[in-house]
C-alpha cells in the first residue's frame, strides 16, 4: 500500500483510537449501568443493554471484513466511525431503556466495522516483520479498554452524569475520522466481486436468537416451554441455513475453505473462549470488589488496572518471541497464564482483598496479550491480500461471539445462585435478584438490614466463585485448543 513512513504512523494512531472507542463501549458503560437504569427505569432491560452491543457487533463484523475486501478498507472503515458516533449520541439523548438499547445496537453496528478492519489496515501497511510488533500495540488496545471502561464510567458518574459516558466518544472519534480521510492512502483492487448479504443475515438471526435464550433462559422465559423450544429451533436452523448457503456462493461472507486452514481454525475456537474469559473478569470482578469486598468503585477498578498493565507489556513481548520461537510456544505461554490468573480467581475470597483479585487480573492481562497477538499475525501471514479482511474478521468475530456468550452465560450461572440463596434463606417474599445491585453502592448498601445484607452478600460470592470455577474450566480448554495449533508457522 502506498503509505509513507511518516503517514503510517499517524494511520496507526488514528486505527487505535477508534479500536479503542470501539473495545472500551463494551465495559466502560457497566459501571455507569445502575444510575442509567435509577434515572431511566426498565431494570429487567439491564443485560440487553451490554448484549444488544455485543450482537451487532458479532452479526456484521464478518459481512465489514468481506466489504473491505470488495470495496476497500478506508471507506468501510469511515461508515464504520459514523455509525458509532451517531449511535454515541442517541444513547446519550436517550429518553427510556428501549431508546438506550436501540442506539446500542447501532453503536454495534458501528464496532463491527472498525475492530476488524483497523488490524486489516495494519496488516496491508506494515511488512511481516512490522507486524508482528504493531499488532502487538493493537491488542494491548483490549487490555487498556477493559480497565479504562469501568474507571471512566465510574468517574463520568461520580464527576459529572451517566450520558458523558457516550458523550466522550464524539471528540475522540472525529479525530480517527479525519486522520483516515486524510493519511490513509490506499490502492484498491480492480477485481469486481460481489457481497453476501443474506449471509449476514442468517448471521443474525442465529446469534440474536442464541443470546435471547441465554440472557433470558429460567427468568423471563422457562426452560421447558414453547417459546425456549422455538428459540432453539431458530438458531439451530439458521446456523444450519447459514452454513448450506455459504456452500452455494461464489464469494460467500465467510468462506469455509478459511476453516480448513489448521491455524485459522484452533485460532478462531481458542478466539471464542477466551472471550468468554474477557467478559468473566472485567464484568464481574468490580461486582466482588464492590459488592462483597465493599471497596469503592475506584478501587474496583484498579483491581483491573494490572490487565492494562499485563496486556501491553506481553503483546509487546509476543511481537519478538514469535520471531524467536514461533506463534505456537508464544500461544502456549498465553495459555499457561489464563490458567494462572483463573486459579486466582476461583480462590478469590471477601478476606483475601484487592491485591489478590489484582494478581489474578495480571495473568490474566499477559494470557490475553500473548494469545491474541499470536492468533492475528498467524492468520494473516496464511491468507493472501484478498481473504486478509475476511480471514481477520472471523478472529473478531469468534472473540466477539465468545463475550456476548460469555456474558449472558456466566451472568445467567450468577443470578442464578443468587436467586437460589434468597429462596434458601426464606427471603424470597422480601428480597429478588435486583436487590443485589444494592451492594454496589455504599449508601444502598447501608439501607439493608443485617440479615438481607448477609444473604445478598453470601449470595454473590458463592454466585461469583462458580463464575470463576467456570474461568478454570474455559482457561483450561483454550489450552488444549492452542496445542492443536501447527508446530510449524
């Protein structure tokens, strides 16, 4: 691509920004959450606010990347900006719960274009030597997202109000904006291929489907009814739909051949899980340390500071161990340290305080630094220019479906043990799950009684030591997925 040395790095700059704005939308508005849905009601609309981002976001992120191979990356990448900057601002207007949940979804939208697509971009300016070290740098963007979201948001809250939280995307945006518009030069291909859209269709309705039946399996509807059945039917069909239509297209949104590529494949399912990971941390961990541990939102968040810590310094670690010993024993350390950091967890304990939940964080922050910057580099050394958005994109995609099921699974194993301990201590009349979210603030919490207060607390540690039982479980198997990866690179 025809880039000078001097523009690339301001491309560069410009790319992790937005990527930024993009990652940390998915956590900075959970610690904002409680006084959006105190200000605008809908309590039992609280999860669709987080999975209604993560939706879209998974549901295009694959159609983006088979855009930029068509059209071009810079101007999907542009689109991609304004659809997240428009969905910025109606979240921040927004008058009720079903408005804010319908921005998030555009918002999403936005997300799916710019995560992909900004390491695409990467991958086309930078040689193989470069890119090793500069993905490094843009997963490092992850790890500084997941800490920055829930500090920021607890600030904006605490400052100023919960509508800076998508206020703050504005300024920072236009500056991406502008310096893709005017740096990054790139030459297209000539080549006239066509775009798959009902593949991105089936796309969604497997994946929303999917979501519903997680986030609102056993609460809103029963396991054993009509409704749950036919949600089950729906998504099955649809990935079933999905895949008997990849098959027919001459230019398919996510071409299977991609899949038979070893690396791409152990890639993409370890992608998946470790999401599932990602999400277990960031979005719980402040909900230990506020609610059981009842330290201050500021403090719950520098619990997750050392991830931002761990996660650039072992992206930038990986960009020179894999010239040195290849993608597989890089992978294969990041995997020892998800185990590490998930032990820690599941040893969390009230007495043990932030320091140990901050331990467990790190190795969790090098884990996610060493795997995901040898997954994107290993990937895009084995596709030509054009399958490199698409090939890309599916990594994105499969992390992306990882945090979307991850949360809505573990979230569901939480309230759930919550719930149960209410109905064990007898206080089902008195008490339901929503009460737990007055542990999280210190003057709530001191309206509980003794006995109330106990069982809430009890409640959510045995329901977040199963959450982190489960991080044991999904490390372990992200381990074993790395080792079937090639020895040879």
């Amino acid at each position: 691509m025809s880039n000078t040395q001097q523009n690339r790095g301001l491309v560069l700059a410009s790319i992790m920004l937005a990527m930024f704005l993009a990652a940390i939308e998915a956590t900075i508005v959970s610690t904002a959450m409680p006084s959006i849905a105190a200000d605008l009601g809908g309590f039992r609309w609280y999860s669709w606010v987080f999975s209604a981002y993560l939706l879209t976001n998974a549901a295009t992120v694959l159609l983006f990347g088979r855009l930029s191979d068509v059209f071009g990356r810079k101007p999907v990448f542009m689109t991609g900006i304004g659809l997240f900057l428009t969905g910025a601002v109606l979240c921040a207007l927004a008058p009720s719960m079903e408005v804010l949940i319908g921005a998030r979804l555009l918002q999403g939208l936005g997300a799916g274009a710019l995560m992909p697509i900004a390491t695409t971009i990467v991958g086309d300016i930078y040689t193989k030597e470069e890119r090793a070290q500069i993905q490094g740098w843009l997963s490092s963007v992850w790890g500084l997202s997941a800490v920055a979201g829930p500090l920021l948001g607890g600030l904006f809250v605490d400052v100023l109000s919960w509508p800076y939280v998508f206020w703050m995307n504005l300024p920072l945006g236009i500056l991406a904006l502008l310096g893709i518009l005017f740096f990054f030069k790139e030459e297209k291909t000539k080549e006239k291929r066509s775009v798959d859209l009902p593949g991105s269709v089936w796309v969604m309705i497997t994946i929303s489907s999917l979501i519903v039946i997680l986030v609102d399996g056993g609460t809103s509807i029963p396991w054993l009814s009509w409704g749950m059945a036919a949600l089950a039917v729906i998504s099955t069909g649809g990935a079933l739909a999905f895949i008997m239509h990849e098959r027919k297209m001459e230019d398919p949104m996510m071409p299977l051949d991609l899949w038979k590529i070893r690396s791409i494949r152990y890639s993409n399912a370890t992608s998946l899980v470790t999401g599932m990971i990602l999400i277990g941390v960031s979005s719980y961990l402040p909900a230990f340390v506020q609610g059981v541990m009842e330290q201050s939102a500021t403090v719950a968040g520098f619990t997750l500071t050392t991830m931002s810590i761990g996660w650039p310094a072992a992206s930038a670690a990986a960009g020179r161990l894999f010239l040195k010993i290849g993608f597989r024993p890089t992978a294969l350390a990041g995997g020892v340290s998800l185990i590490v950091g998930s032990v820690i967890f599941s040893l969390l304990s009230p007495e043990k305080g932030p320091l140990f939940a901050a331990a467990g964080s790190l190795f969790i922050g090098i884990g996610m630094g060493l795997t995901t910057t040898s997954f994107i580099v290993s990937i895009q050394n084995s596709v030509t220019w054009e399958k490199r958005g698409i090939a890309t994109a599916s990594n994105m995609f499969m992390r992306t479906i990882g945090s979307a099921l991850g949360a809505a699974l573990l979230g569901g194993l939480l309230n759930s043990r919550v719930s149960d301990e209410i109905e064990e201590a007898g206080m089902g009349s008195e008490l339901s799950i929503d009460d737990t979210n007055a542990l999280l603030r210190e003057e709530t919490r001191l309206s509980l009684g003794e006995e109330a207060l106990a069982v809430l607390q009890h409640g959510l540690t045995s329901g977040l030591h199963i959450v982190y039982i489960s991080l044991v479980l999904l490390a372990a198997v992200s381990f074993l997925l790395i080792l079937q990866i090639p020895k040879k690179d």
